[in-house]
C-alpha cells in the first residue's frame, strides 16, 4: 500500500523544513524527489499540483498542502497525537501560531532582504511587512529566549519552521550568531528528527550529483 503522505521536495530547498517535519510527526511517507537541473518541479505534470512550480508540496489523502509553514502547521493538526501543537481549546495555540507565522512572514523575508542588500526605504520602515531587520531579529529573540522551546516544555512545529530558519541563516550568514540563538539551536540540534532528515537530504544531495 502507498503512503498516504507524499512530500515533493529536492535537498536543497526549504523542502527540508518539510521533511523535518514528517520525521518529527512519525507516519510513514513517500519522498518525490524533483530535479531542479532538469526543471522538472516546472514540468507541466507538476504545474497541476503545484501551479508556483516550486518545493516543497505535500499531498496527504489527495489533499495538497504547500508552503512550509502552512505544511507544519498542517501536520500537526492532522496527527494531533503526535502533541506537536496546542489543542484547539488550549491558550497557548495563540503564541505558537503568532510566532510559526512570524517566521514566514517576518524573520524569512528580513534575513533575505539582508542578505542580498536589497535598498529599503529608511524613511517609511512600516512599508516592509517586517518593519526593519534589527527589529525582526530583536523579536525573533525574545521568541526563543525563555526557552528551551517556543512553548516552553514543549516542543512544537513552531520549533521546526523558527529552528530551520535560524540554522539557514547563520549557515548563510545572514542571521548574526547571538547568544540567545545559538543556545537554542543546540537544543533543536539534538532533534533524532532533524539527525535523521539531515541524513536523508545528505543522500539525496549525493544521489543528485553523481546523476548529474
């Protein structure tokens, strides 16, 4: 029998977060590795899953999930047992979604911003959806600082989307390596999930090459 999860994703994209994600909730799943090189996440066969042509898309059941924050927070809904989000009737499901989405919506387009220079108008900050890089990543620490996760004790899909975006940005440097962050990574670190997407991705990374 087929997964009823399939993840459609290359390892080097924000795929992983996705994968993570997966390893995190624990159900079995299905890998469709796309080819970037060959355009293949553009081929008009996937277009009509994913019509933005781009990784990472679940598909669970039929239903398509895509975006990686909308794909954790998905997942920890569908398997509410596997405890990776507040219940419905649980006050701390306000925290956890306000900072998985500001992760998406704030802390990703700051570092890429940053990153790439990008000229923004000093003079009317509120233009940008995040306001200013210092203050995302002032907000991005108060985030992480109680610890030593978003919610405290527990750890959630928040943890999995807040913790790949800052591991992409120190890599890329363009996240500064405060205190604060480094400390939670090496919290997030010791995940047997992220050991074992981080494994996964490698190989698949691998395959990709020697095909190439």
């Amino acid at each position: 029998m087929s997964a009823s999860l399939v993840l459609y994703t290359n390892p080097m994209s924000r795929g992983r977060i996705a994968h993570f994600m997966l390893e995190e909730v624990g159900e079995p799943y299905e890998v469709r590795l796309l080819r970037f090189d060959k355009r293949e996440h553009k081929s008009p066969e996937y277009l009509k899953t994913n019509p933005m042509g781009k990784v990472p898309t679940l598909v669970h059941n039929g239903h398509v999930v895509t975006e990686a924050a909308a794909i954790c927070a998905y997942l920890a809904d569908a398997f509410p047992g596997k405890r990776l989000a507040p219940a419905l009737d649980d006050p701390a499901r306000g925290t956890y979604f306000r900072w998985l989405f500001f992760g998406a919506g704030c802390v990703e387009p700051a570092i890429i911003d940053h990153s790439f220079s990008r000229p923004l108008p000093a003079d009317r900050p509120g233009v940008m959806g995040y306001g200013t890089y210092k203050d995302t990543l002032d907000a991005l620490e108060k985030a992480v600082a109680p610890g030593p996760f978003i919610l405290g004790e527990q750890f959630s899909a928040a943890d999995v989307y807040i913790g790949s975006q800052i591991a992409w940005g120190l890599m890329t440097k363009g996240i500064e390596p405060r205190p604060t962050y480094l400390k939670y990574m090496e919290i997030i670190n010791q995940r047997p999930a992220l050991h074992r997407t981080n494994k996964q991705n490698d190989e698949l990374a691998a395959k990709l090459k020697a095909e190439s």
